[in-house]
C-alpha cells in the first residue's frame, strides 16, 4: 500500500508493490542536500566526517591526532542542543573543525547532522567536570586556532551560565539563516511539529511527556485540523507506541512513519523542511526547540518538571536552553496550564 502526505509527496520515496524503495523522479541529487562549508567542494563521504571515539584511546590522544589538520577548531561539549549551537557559529567558515564531547544520547542523529553539513568533526567523550577537560582546552588553546563554543564558560564552570547570563547574551550566535536556507513546504493543511521527549533518563527534572500527556496535546491539535508530526527517536517511538490518527505521523532525521507502521526514507534536509513549516512548534526541554529558535519560529516549551511541578532556575541549563529572555521566539508554559488554554489554537 503506497501512502504520501500530499505536501511532502515530492521528496518522499515511495514503495511499489513489490516492496522496492524507489526514489521519485524529482527527488532531489544527493549534492543538492549539502548546506554547510565548502559547497563547491564535492561531498565528503560520512567515514571522512565523524571522527568518532575508539576503545581504549584516551580523548587527549584523540583530540591531539585530530588537531593534525589546517582549520579552526570549534569546541564544545554536551547534547545535541550544544552541538546544534557550535554548528550555529560553525556552518559558515570553510575552515571550519568541531571537536564535540558528546554525551552518549543521540550519537546517531548527530553522525546524520554532520554529514548533512559536511563539516569534520571529532565525536568523543565527554569530559566535562574532569580534569581532561582544562587540559584539552589548553592543548587547543595552544594551536592559536580555538573558537570555543560562545555558551561555554571561559572555566568550563556551568554556574558562570547564570551569574554571567548578560554576557552570554551578548556573544552567543542567536540567530541563523537556515530556515531560508533549508526552505519549507507549501502545504493544503496546518502542521503542528512535536517534540515529546527530551531524555527518559531524566526524571529530576522530568524532561518528557508521560503518554497521556502527549494524546492529550495531539488531541488540541487533531480538533483543529492539524497535520501533526512528532519529533523523536525510534525508542521514544516504542515508549509512546502507536497513535491511531491519520493525520499523525512519527518523524525521525530520515523517516517518516504512518499510523500504520508503514515507512517513508527522507532526506535530512527535508526533515528539516518540515519542520520548518510547522504553524505549531510545541517541544519539552530537547534540541529541537534550540533548532527552531536559532531559525527565528515560535517555540511553545514546556517547564521541565520536579515531583510533577514546573521548575525553572533550578539548573544553570535553564538560563542558556530554556530562557525567553535569550530567544526571542520561545515562550515558556507549564504543560497543564497550556492544555487548559488551547482555546486561542485556530
């Protein structure tokens, strides 16, 4: 059975009946989806991309190997909402390296990132609150060529987020052009984009949407008339399970699942096509609403939660992710007070 969303039906690759992927005629050239450094070059295959951690190799060796090249080197270390920051300064310099710390959550959808960007990049450890961290960033320092993340603290001290906020304010990169450059989709109905889950593994602060919670936000969605595509993993797939609503669609960096279980590949760029689209932005505490506030689109965010009740403040985290004053297009809610004021939804 062949199932195509009418507005995205140009780019999305269909199954004939004897099951074979087959592109569509128009689908676009794989050197097209390329966005970031060295356009003219030809695209560097993914293996000379991503540098990532090897066994028994210490980051020190690792980042010292790595500084074997010509570039400057963007550092930073976290989540993916960090790694989606240094690409804020990074995409634009045709020299550019990053050397990513990375926490051990989404090592995948960053590998497809960077290859979706082309631009090198070491994918290691993260050494953040050790004393590999100080040594690696003077090591760099030492090359003349560093270009640390501008949310980093000078001190790699996380409490400098909130008695230095102003000065954040002031340096970090807030704004990009990748919602023209990316492009969206004219589409026959309104898109609202969700992002249910940040990390299950967080419960204190909870950074997710119980099950129920997230029916009852498809639910003010689906009354309106939305197409509604959630954001996540195919884990939080499994945990949410499946949403019996035609007009509902799991979406991952390369797929896009019906309420029928049935799969559609899609480009990177496109996943970021559709988000950009979306009337409706409503994300928990995750990278996509860093994504779409650095694209300039409003960003409904949802308090990350203690014992069931709305925190802010509480982490250094939440003056730099979670902060209205820092994004102009985010506006933050708590998640049952928002479901009580949908009525505004249209």
């Amino acid at each position: 059975m062949t199932w195509r969303n009418d507005y995205i039906k140009n780019i999305l690759y269909r199954r004939d009946r004897s099951s074979v992927i087959q592109p569509l005629s128009n689908e676009p050239k794989k050197d097209t989806e390329r966005v970031g450094v060295n356009r003219d070059a030809a695209p560097k295959d993914i293996r000379n991309l991503v540098v990532s951690a090897r066994k028994n190799k210490g980051a020190v060796d690792q980042v010292k190997q790595f500084l074997n090249q010509d570039g400057n080197f963007y550092v930073t270390f976290g989540g993916v909402g960090d790694f989606i920051l240094i690409l804020a300064e990074a995409y634009k310099d045709p020299m550019a390296r990053i050397i990513y710390f990375s926490n051990n959550t989404g090592r995948s959808f960053t590998n497809e990132i960077i290859n979706f960007f082309q631009i090198p990049t070491l994918v290691t450890e993260n050494v953040m609150g050790t004393s590999n961290a100080n040594k690696i960033m003077d090591i760099i320092r030492g090359t003349g060529r560093l270009k640390p993340s501008q949310h980093l603290s000078d001190t790699l001290n996380y409490d400098d987020w909130k008695d230095k906020f102003a000065l954040f304010k002031q340096k970090m990169t807030l704004k990009t052009d990748w919602k023209e450059r990316f492009g969206n989709f004219q589409k026959p109905n309104k898109l609202a984009v969700l992002a249910p889950s940040g990390s299950f593994k967080s419960v204190s602060p909870q950074k997710y949407l119980a099950k129920d919670e997230l029916a009852r936000l498809i639910n003010i969605f689906d009354s309106k008339g939305y197409d509604i595509y959630c954001v996540g993993s195919f884990t939080d797939k499994e945990f949410y399970g499946t949403i019996n609503k035609p007009n509902v669609y799991w979406m991952s960096s390369n797929m896009v699942i019906n309420f029928r279980g049935q799969k559609q590949p899609i480009l990177c760029q496109d996943f970021f096509k559709i988000i950009n689209s979306a009337d409706k932005v409503c994300s928990v505490d995750t990278w996509l609403k860093t994504y779409t506030c650095l694209c300039g689109i409003n960003t409904d965010v949802f308090y990350n939660r203690t014992n069931g009740v709305s925190r802010w403040g509480d982490m250094a985290g939440d003056y730099i992710f979670l902060n209205p004053q820092l994004w102009e297009t985010m506006k933050l809610h708590d998640f049952n007070e928002y479901i009580k004021n949908n009525a505004y939804l249209n």
